[in-house]
C-alpha cells in the first residue's frame, strides 16, 4: 500500500459518517472539515486553503478490515505472511477505486 493510501485511509477512517472533508488534490491531506459542504469549505479557508477537493463520508461508512481481521489473517496457516498482505493491499485498491475524490465545481 503506498504512502497516499495510508494516508487516504486514515483521513476516512477518521472522519465521522455523514460529514464533508476538504482535502487537498490527491487527498493526502485533511483541509478542514463539516456538517455540509460549505462548512468544509470555510474550514478548509480559514486553514488558509483554497479550492480543496470535497468528499461525503457515507452514513453508513465501515471499516472494511478491522484489526482482528488483520490477526486473523496473519495468524493463518493458509497464506504466508506476502500472500496476505497482497491481499490487503488487492481489497484496499479495491474499496479505494469506489470512493476516490473528484472535484466537485462550484
């Protein structure tokens, strides 16, 4: 999994469900936060950044590998160790293609 994705995904599973995030283009980096769109936006300016890329977190957002999941995996006997993190890492790209950020024009 790259940097951006770790990154992408600690932003997301941070974010509370049903909220906006402005985030920066590649969604690397939080901008600011709200309960609408307009909230992220002001928030994301009052941080000193314009035009930032909007993103709804789903109301119903849940993380799609939990970490007993993950020992679960790496205790198995069925994959080694790459195999699993191959898998993780397939999955994430997975999840990630379905929910990257466009840019919303105003």
């Amino acid at each position: 999994m790259t940097q951006a994705d770790q990154a992408w995904l600690q932003i997301i599973g941070d974010a509370k469900p049903n909220t906006w995030v402005a985030l920066n283009e590649d969604g690397t980096e939080l901008w600011g936060q709200g309960s609408s769109f307009a909230e992220a936006v002001e928030d994301a300016a009052r941080n000193g950044h314009d035009d930032p890329v909007l993103f709804l977190i789903p109301p119903d957002w849940q993380a799609v590998v939990s970490d007993g999941l993950l020992m679960e995996g790496l205790a198995s006997s069925e994959l080694t160790e790459e195999e699993f993190w191959e898998s993780v890492d397939r999955e994430t790209n997975a999840m990630l293609s379905g929910y990257r950020p466009t840019r919303i024009a105003s």
